[in-house]
C-alpha cells in the first residue's frame, strides 16, 4: 500500500499555477525523496551499531560505530537532524560499546 501511495503522488500533476510555483513544487519533492533516502540510510547504519551491541561483539559494534558516526555527522550538516540528535546517538551508543 505504501508503495503504491508514493508511486501514485510522484505522479500526479502539481497544483501549482505559475512556473515559479511549478519549480518550487519539482525541488520540494526532489528534497522530500533525497531526505528521506538519506534517513533510511541513517536509521540503517544506526540499527546495524545496536544489532552489533547486542550480540556482544565488542570489536563488531566498534567497527559498526565508526561507520555511523560520519552518515550522523552528514545528516546534521544537510539538515536532516540537529546537530545535539547526532551528538545524543553518537554518546549512547559509544557510552553502550565503552560498557561491554
């Protein structure tokens, strides 16, 4: 269903009436697929650091952990997150690894 919702709203026509509004509606969902591609990457690499805690592998999860630093980091420099939602992940999942 929820595939077909997003299929279906690429497709339709915009409501804007003027070229101006046209081009702002184009970049809006150019924006929209490009954030939410890049959340989905982010709660990925977020998801694998947890898994990898979670089995216990202290050298797993420090090597999951350097790979979701820099995408956390790329995703409060784009504006996806604020800076301090990086920074919180980044802590709790360090402070996690540091306590195994």
């Amino acid at each position: 269903m929820r595939a077909s919702f997003f299929q279906a709203r690429s497709q339709e026509s915009t409501l804007a009436n003027s070229a101006s509004a046209r081009k702002r509606a184009n970049q809006a969902e150019k924006r929209r697929q490009r954030n939410a591609s890049r959340r989905s990457m982010m709660r990925t690499y977020i998801k694998a650091t947890v898994a990898a805690i979670a089995s216990a592998d202290k050298s797993a999860a420090e090597a999951a952990y350097q790979k979701v630093v820099p995408v956390l980091d790329s995703a409060a420099t784009h504006g996806l997150i604020s800076a301090n939602k990086a920074a919180r992940h980044k802590s709790r999942l360090n402070a996690q690894i540091k306590a195994m």
